[in-house]
C-alpha cells in the first residue's frame, strides 16, 4: 500500500510472483496463466509456490478457456474443483465470472462460488466479465446481491483512462457496498488521474515488459511498478 492506495498485480508465471513481491508497497498479487490469451486458471503447483515464497496475498483466477464466460456444466465442475483445491492450497481469494447466454451475471452459480470461498474466510473476486456484461448497474446490484467482496472493470471501456466516468458512476452508486477495483491499461501515466477522477483508492495493473529467452515474452517489470508508485508518493 503506498498512501492509503492498495496495489495488486496481475501476474501469469511464478517468476512474476517473486518480482511483485519483492516490492514492499505491493499488496495483492492476481495469479494467473497464460496472460495473452486474458488470463487463465494457473496449476496448483504455481499457486502453493505463490502462497509459500510470498507474503502477499495470492488472488487465484479461475477461468479454464478463454473467449466468452458461459460455461458448460463439465467447465464449471473443474472451475468449482479447482477453486477449492487453490483454497486448501494458500490461496487468499479466487477471482471468477459466470455469464448466461443473455450477457447477464449466471447468479446461481456466482452466488456458489461466493458461498465456496467464503466457507474457507477468502475473497470472492468478480473479474472483467463485468464489463462483458450488459447493464453495468444492474450487474453490479446482482453482484452485490451474490456476495461478491470485489469487481475488477476498466468501466466497460478498452482502458481505465476511457471508463473513467463509468468508474466514477459505479463507485458514487455502490462503493459501499462492494470494491471496486480499476484495471486495464493502468501506467504511470494514469494512475493518478484515475484515482483523483473515480475516488477509488486501489489499482490493478499488469506492469508487463517484453524480455527475451530465445524468443520473445511478457513478464511483469520491476521499473514499471516503481514508477507508479512513484507518481502515488
């Protein structure tokens, strides 16, 4: 945390981990796979790393395909599986959406995983399904209804920089009564502004850089936390 304003990560391998962990200021870390395909669910084995070599709480995405979030009854089983499992296993929270065919929040099962996660004293954590969704202020009603502790949107748009007023709106409306967490695009160059223009006080970002092992990659870049953290100072 640096100035009352909670920091977390979003990171897709175990060496992303240990690089956002070992910046005091960070709070959370979001663990995922396979980042370029949106973020999927990570193996076992990376979450139990995750959870003994930080101190961070470690937020698992459970998500087993990529595209759209209407899930057949075999997806869902796993999805269910392996929440419970990361639960068991050091993980502070699970991070999840559930649509219907109508674009609208699947409540039965949002309403379970709520109840799963809660059994077990974590964090449910409603991803950027929201901004799939239709009808951002009655989602956000059913959401609240499910028991969902946080909702992860860049305001519906491409960006947090364009969702402000959509940030602000969802914020004025429900911020007390759920967290609402800004991400997509966050940077130095922004996280100021967003936080001055919605009244939120916690940021998601990504803080990607390409690196190179034989061929290219993405991974979360020290420098580019450090100088978020630096125009939050």
């Amino acid at each position: 945390m640096i100035n009352g304003i909670q920091i977390e990560i979003c990171c897709g391998s175990i060496s992303d981990v240990i690089t956002a962990a070992s910046i005091a200021e960070v709070d959370r870390i979001e663990l995922n796979s396979a980042l370029e395909l949106g973020g999927l669910t990570p193996s076992l084995a990376c979450v139990k790393a995750a959870a003994q070599l930080t101190g961070k709480k470690i937020i698992a995405m459970v998500r087993p395909r990529p595209a759209g979030f209407c899930y057949t009854e075999t997806e869902k089983k796993i999805m269910f599986a392996d929440a419970e499992l990361f639960l068991r296993n050091g993980a502070g929270g699970i991070v999840f959406g559930f649509l219907d065919e109508d674009r609208r929040v699947d409540e039965e099962n949002t309403r379970r995983m709520a109840e799963l996660i809660h059994s077990y004293g974590m964090e449910a954590v409603f991803h950027k399904a929201f901004d799939a969704a239709d009808y951002p202020f009655q989602t956000m009603e059913t959401l609240i209804r499910c028991g969902i502790d946080r909702v992860l949107t860049s305001g519906r748009e491409n960006t947090v920089t364009a969702g402000i007023p959509v940030l602000k709106a969802l914020n004025d409306q429900f911020g007390k009564a759920v967290e609402i967490l800004p991400g997509g695009g966050v940077s130095a160059a922004n996280a100021s502004e967003v936080l001055r223009e919605t009244g939120l006080r916690q940021l998601h970002m990504s803080a990607k850089s390409s690196f190179h092992d034989l061929e290219d990659y993405y991974a979360v870049d020290r420098e580019k936390i450090r100088a978020v953290l630096n125009t939050l100072a």
